[in-house]
C-alpha cells in the first residue's frame, strides 16, 4: 500500500476528534508507513477501527497492549 492516492485515504483516516491523535499518526503515516511490512501495515489499519480514546490510551501506555502490537505503538509515539 505504497501508492499516493492510498496513503491521502490513510492521512484522511488518520483525522480524528483529539489533536493529540492526529498528529502522531499523520506524522506516522508520513515518516513510517512505507517502510512497515504488510503485517505492521494492516495492524496499524486496524488501529484506527478503535475509539480516539482508547487508540490514544494504546498509545500511550496508559491501558495494556498485546505484545505482537507494542512494537507498533512504540513507533507510533515515537513518531
């Protein structure tokens, strides 16, 4: 999923109701997406199914993760 017109429905997806959200995972988006493999790809897809909150409490630690996503969520607050 590496194509312009993809990655503008990503970054329209990544638009969220708290700030805080949209600019980690547009940053994300811009900086990391690429270079994920397929499988990091879809997980982060799959993020933004959740809820502002709980996706912003994923990321910040504050509520557990799975431990196959946490290295996605690393990179996110990374971001």
């Amino acid at each position: 999923m590496s194509c312009e017109a993809c990655n503008d429905r990503l970054l329209w997806r990544c638009r969220r109701g708290l700030l805080e959200l949209d600019i980690v995972l547009e940053h994300f988006v811009v900086r990391h997406f690429d270079g994920l493999d397929a499988g990091r790809q879809a997980q982060f897809v799959q993020l933004l199914e959740l809820p502002d909150n709980e996706l912003w409490d994923l990321i910040t630690g504050k509520i557990a993760a799975k431990d196959e996503i946490r290295p996605l969520l690393d990179l996110l607050m990374a971001a």
